[in-house]
C-alpha cells in the first residue's frame, strides 16, 4: 500500500430491506429459493439466484417444475427477470435482489471460497434472501463429501438473525474498510477462530 496511514473511502448502500435469512430442510431448499426469486421478479426486480455448482441441478428442476422463465449466465445469457449464475459468474454483475443458495457449498467449493462468498453477497443493490440448509455465515472452512454433498459438515456455533445480520455488516464493513482484498479470506479465518467455543 503506498499510504499505510490513509483510510480508504467506505461506500455503504442501505437496502430496503434487513437481509432475509430462510433456514430450511435440504428438500425444500430449492424449491423456496425459487419462490423467493419469483416474489422479487413479480415485483418488477432484476434477479440473481446465485448457486453453487453442487445445487444446480435441483435449482434447475425447481425452476421448470414451478413454471418460471430464467436466463443462466452458463450460456451467456442474462435477462431482465430472473437469471440463474454461479459465485463465480457473479463477479462484476448487479441485481435489484440476490438469493445465495447454500453458503457453506460455495465455500466449500473453491479454494477461495469465502471471496467468492462475499462477491455472492454483495452482487444487490436492493434485496438479498439466503437460502439455506447449514450456516447463512460459514466462518470456518468446510467440506462436502462428494458422495453426500447437501451435507455439510462445519463447526461453527449457531447464532441468531439479528447476531448474524450484525456480525455480517461487520466483517464486510471493517475488510472494505481496513485490509485489502487478498487479505479478506485470511481474516474471516481468523474470526472463525475467535467466534469458535473454547475447548
């Protein structure tokens, strides 16, 4: 950095509304993305369902089984309604409203995971609803076993909505506002290690 000292600018949008938080069971997952998605785009909404590679087919199927045209990133498509892309297509795109599918998957997925998390979080300028089975905010590495990969194995403690709404627009504040990019994955990791129980 040429200038330690100097804190950078921070650029904070408020949205609408608080991030909604859907924990749901595995087989109801992709079926209440969807209908989160429909909700938005019957508002007049630009719509992102970002999703890891593991659930696409299962979002894929929701999507032909309820009916709902979709435009997919994969093939070079992007609509004006509901487009369906993963984490890393997402970089550089804006959406009215976001539903992140599955967080621990993209996590779990990429050796950057928790980068591309946070490029899958902050793809709205309006609305984001996470769907999902595990953590909203897996802090700590995870892996999916590739013979059972909706289940998700991590360790880290359960915290409430409004714990983790707060604890989200902290982290992201104090990594825009203190460390640059490269050093954002090992931060989160440290956070993890500070959040996890003694023992």
């Amino acid at each position: 950095m040429a200038s330690p000292a100097t804190v950078p600018p921070e650029v904070v949008r408020d949205g609408p509304a608080e991030p909604g938080i859907f924990r749901v069971d595995p087989t109801e997952r992709a079926g209440r993305a969807v209908a989160q998605a429909v909700s938005h785009a019957n508002d007049g909404r630009f719509v992102g369902i970002i999703c890891p590679s593991t659930l696409r087919t299962e979002v894929e199927a929701a999507l032909a089984a309820n009916g709902v045209g979709w435009s997919s990133a994969d093939r070079g498509e992007l609509g004006n309604a509901i487009n369906l892309i993963s984490p890393q297509e997402s970089k550089g795109l804006e959406f009215d409203a976001v539903v992140v599918i599955e967080p621990e998957d993209i996590v779990a997925g990429d050796e950057r995971g928790h980068r591309l998390l946070y490029v899958a979080l902050t793809r709205t300028v309006g609305y984001l609803d996470i769907v999902c089975a595990g953590e909203p905010l897996p802090l700590r590495s995870v892996d999916v076993q590739p013979s059972t990969a909706n289940e998700v194995t991590a360790s880290v403690p359960a915290l409430d909505p409004t714990r983790l709404t707060w604890l989200a627009k902290d982290i992201g504040a104090r990594l825009r506002r203190h460390s640059p990019p490269e050093q954002w994955e090992d931060i989160l990791r440290e956070a993890a290690r500070l959040l996890a129980p003694p023992g």
